[in-house]
C-alpha cells in the first residue's frame, strides 16, 4: 500500500460539522499516511447573499496561507479558484492552477506515490498527473443541490467514474448508477464516530447553557439545517402539535443552500435554532436529548443520501424518529419510520415511553451494537483492502469485471 493520499474534498477542513471527507483524512493520517487535503473548489457559484460574502472572504485569506500543516502527516490548501465552474473556460483555468499548485505542494512533501482520493464530481481533469490509484468516493448526488451546475456536474462526473480506477459510493441507488458505468464500483455506506458519539452515554457533561432552562422533553436534529434536506413544513406541524416538547436544532441554517428559510419554524416558541456546534461538543448535546430526529425531505437527494447522523444518534442510545429515507431501509427495524406528522407525534411519544419498558436495556444495547458495527476503522480497512485488490490487478495487466459488492 502507498503511503501517501491527496484528497480532493467538498467540504472544508475547518467546518464544524465533519463528514466522511474529513474522517478518512484524519483516520489515514493517524495510521501513518502522508494526507494532503484540499478544500472544496467551490461548485456553487456564489448568491451574493451575507453567507456566502463572508465565505468567499474566508477562503480568499486561506489562499494566501498556502500549505497549512493540521496534524501529524496531514496538509490542508484552499485551492484558489473562480467559483462559476458552469462555464468550461472557467473550469478549465481553475484545474490549470490547481494542477500547478498540486504537483507543487506534492513535491514539496516528497509524495512520491501517492493515491488521488476524490470527492468532487467534476475532478476528472485532475486524474493521470502522478497518481498511482485514482478513487472517487461519491457520497451524494451532487448534481441535484440548489444552485449547481447540473448538466455540467453529470457530464464531467459520468467521465470521472469511467476513467477512475475505484468508485466508493455511499448509498444503493448511487451504487447502481455508477455500477452501471464502472464496474469496479462498491457499495460503502456511510459510517460513525462511535468512540466521539458513545461518550454521550458513557459520560456525564453537564448541561448545555442552552438547554439547562427548558422544561419538557428534548427532541433534537444535529446536521445542515437546509431547504433541500429538512422538511419545514412537517417540522411545523410536528413541533406545533407538541408544545409541551423542545425542539432543538443544531447546525448552520442554510448550508448548502443560500435560500433556506426557517422562517416558518423559528415563530413557534417550542422550537430552538441553536446554530452551529464544536464537534468535540456535540456529544454533550446529544446526551441531552431524548430523542432524535431526521426529519427530512423526500426527494431526488435525499434518497442517494446516507446519512452520517443515524448511526451517531444510534451510537448514544437514543430513539431515531425519521422519514422514510431510502438509504436506511435496512436498519427501518431499529428506529421509528413515519409517514407524516400524526404519525412522527404518535412515535415521539412511543419513544419518550420506552423507558418504561421492561426491554428498555436491550433496546439501547442493540442500537449501540448496531452503531459499533458501522465504526471508521473497519470501513476504511475494507477500502483500502479494495484499492490493494485493484492496484494488484492493474500491475499485473488484468482489467475486468470485479466482484464489486458491499464492503
């Protein structure tokens, strides 16, 4: 195995919220690997609004700080790019400099073979320029998110998944799609943090400041509170049909979509818009609730999405109350499913009940059982036992169809 990753990522370093981009670089870094990471290239173009000002000045600074160390044998680098990537001119200038800027901060770093880790869709001008092993890991359909270039984004991202030498996809219906055009695709579902998410029932923190005064239970939602993901309107009529129960919402509002509005919800005095949390805080919220949520739209992206927070909710004990999201059918058994908003009151209540069930132990000791069998370290050990698979046939000049399953 090689010992050295350039991550091509969609999400920044710094975001509080980690997701799968972060946890494997940070993972493949402490097991000994040299990990350069680059922030996202920005696929959105900007909408003007306050958000996205103060995120363009953000990473406007982080260009000019270069190669920021992180951790041990992990790099950052903001890629310096013009945000408008519908325009083939403007993709074409920003791949040109990235390159540059890439074969650079490699060769400073003495990477001298190393794996090309993708995530962005439209990254196939960056492959064959000094990789050994090309993998894209696609954990969303990126194509159908407010304000991307869609026709663009499939485009380019039917020729990163032809010509790459592994795909990763984090959901069945991503895994069919990409199946369909590389054979040497797996399905990989998303995972958790088990050892940070269990601390919220194994250790004792004390009360949140936001929470220490309210009275009543707490039902809590820990993610990207965005129009194309969370149902407002079903939120609404949940929260407005329990005025006796909290609703507390961690995260950025409008994340990934500029024009989220949470109007609707936030004029209920029962609901909470906390914002955004530290990651090695989020535990301690989560200790708090007493049950939780996914309350989330039923659409084109929603059902390639796998959800990171199902099993970090599992992994704490707590009772899931969700939408029908296709991703977790598997695992329907191990929380609430509901249909609408008597259905979501019926099951919060049901929840809010199971301690007094005689079975109570075992149902907590089955979600965390669940939670742990989904943990980071075995699923990054598959993959990289999959890439060692393949890099094996590649040498040896034998190229076919693989037995490209679940790992």
């Amino acid at each position: 195995m090689q010992n050295e990753f350039i991550i091509i990522s969609t999400a920044d370093w710094d975001n509080p919220f980690w997701t799968n981009k972060q946890h494997i670089a940070k993972r493949l870094a402490d097991r000994g690997y040299k990990v350069l990471y680059l922030n996202s290239m920005g696929l959105r173009a900007p909408s003007g609004n306050s958000k996205d000002l103060k995120r363009i000045i953000r990473r406007f600074k982080g260009m000019f700080k270069g190669l920021q160390q992180k951790d041990d044998n992990l790099w950052v680098w903001s890629p310096i790019v013009i945000p408008y990537q519908k325009s083939s001119l403007v993709r074409k200038i920003n791949f040109m400099i990235s390159k540059c800027f890439i074969k650079y901060y490699a060769k400073k770093l003495n990477f001298t073979n190393y794996i090309l880790w993708t995530y962005n869709p439209i990254s196939h001008p960056l492959l064959n320029k000094g990789e050994v092993t090309s993998v894209y890991h696609c954990v969303d359909e990126v194509s159908v998110q407010p304000g991307m270039p869609e026709e663009v984004i499939r485009e380019e991202e039917y020729k990163l998944v032809k010509n790459v030498d592994i795909v990763f996809a984090t959901s069945q219906s991503l895994y069919d799609k990409r199946r369909s055009i590389n054979p040497t695709t797996y399905y990989s579902a998303n995972v958790a943090d088990f050892d940070h998410f269990s601390q919220a029932r194994t250790k004792k923190y004390e009360v949140p400041r936001e929470l220490g005064e309210l009275q009543g239970a707490i039902i809590g939602f820990i993610g990207a509170i965005s129009g194309y993901k969370l149902d407002y309107q079903l939120i609404f009529e949940i929260a407005q049909s329990n005025p006796d129960k909290n609703f507390v919402f961690i995260g950025q509002v409008g994340e990934g979509d500029p024009k989220t509005n949470v109007s609707q919800i936030k004029q209920l005095k029962n609901v909470y818009l906390i914002g955004p949390k530290p990651y090695e805080e989020l535990p301690r919220y989560l200790q708090y609730f007493d049950v939780c949520l996914l309350p989330n739209n039923l659409n084109e992206y929603t059902k390639n999405m796998f959800p990171m927070k199902f099993f970090e909710y599992l992994a704490a004990g707590k009772p899931v109350v969700m939408t029908s999201l296709h991703a977790l059918q598997e695992y329907y058994d191990l929380c609430y499913v509901a249909r609408n908003s008597t259905e979501f009151s019926d099951y919060i209540s049901r929840a809010l009940k199971e301690k007094n069930n005689e079975n109570f132990n075992e149902l907590i000791n089955t979600r965390v059982s669940e939670a742990k069998s989904h943990d980071w370290e075995a699923r990054i050990d598959n993959m990289l036992d999959r890439i060692e698979q393949v890099n094996f046939q590649n040498t040896n000049g034998k190229i076919g169809i693989y037995d490209a399953k679940s790992i």
